[in-house]
C-alpha cells in the first residue's frame, strides 16, 4: 500500500478580496496539481477550499480512496480546525468557545464529511520556507488570483 501525499494553500489579495487555492496531489512518482479561485472571498476559505477538493480528488479516484492520506498544509487554522477544534464546534452547536457562530460552517462540514471517510493525517508546514510542493501550491493560487483581479 502506499501513500497519498497531500500539499494545499490558498490565500487572497485583500481579505476580503480575489482568492485562490492549489493542491499538489503526489502518488509516487505521480505527481498532479488541481487549483480553483473566486472573485471574492477569504484567505480562510480558500485555505479550506484546498483541502477540501483535494480530499474530493483523492474519494473520487477509485485507487486512492482506500490509501493512507498525508495533507501538508501552511494553515494552523486547517489543521488545527479539522484534527481537535471540530469537535467541540459540534459538541455545542456551531459556536466557537466565545459563544460565537463558527465562520465558514459550511466549508467545515464538507471538510468533516471526507475527512470521516478517509484515512487522513494532518501536518503543519511552514509556508514560505522553500518546500517545493508548497511552493508551487503558493504559485497555483497566484496564478489563480490573477484571473479575478
């Protein structure tokens, strides 16, 4: 069995503003790039977008859904959402610890629903340092980006 390895990031110019995410999908020696943007969005969601359609990549394709999956991501708010805040979020309805609707619910939702149905592990990377399939994630939503400015 091998494995799956996962690097997403999104980002926006402004935030609110024109945003774009990228997602390097590796299966060995086979490496693929998906990316996707809008006009008018947050960094946050186009973080999650990533992730969230790279994970719809992977349940999609016959011979990776039953593989043990690697997600890099450059966003604590990700990784850190999707692996220990989620439960609490459900636990109480939605709301943050403040008593406060959780942003992007939606997203989180879709987000849960793969993660529940695959093998998936999440690790932070850090962005910006010269990781070369999170680089070229950052030169995805750039490109992406330029379409909505």
């Amino acid at each position: 069995m091998s494995n799956i390895v996962i690097y997403t990031d999104g980002g926006c110019h402004g935030n609110p503003g024109p945003g774009g995410w990228g997602a390097v999908i590796i299966d060995g020696n086979d490496v693929r790039t998906i990316s996707g943007g809008e006009k008018n969005t947050t960094n946050n969601r186009m973080e999650l977008m990533a992730a969230i359609q790279s994970l719809k990549a992977v349940a999609l394709n016959e011979s990776w859904k039953s593989e043990e999956i690697n997600v890099f991501s450059d966003s604590q708010y990700v990784k850190n959402g999707i692996t220990s805040w989620i439960k609490n979020w459900k636990k109480n309805g939605w709301k943050t610890a403040a008593k406060k609707p959780v942003l992007n619910k939606d997203l989180w939702e879709q987000l849960d629903q793969l993660y529940s149905a695959l093998n998936v592990s999440w690790q932070w990377v850090k962005g910006h340092a010269g990781v070369k399939y999170n680089e070229m994630c950052d030169q995805l939503c750039q490109m992406e980006i330029a379409k909505y400015e």
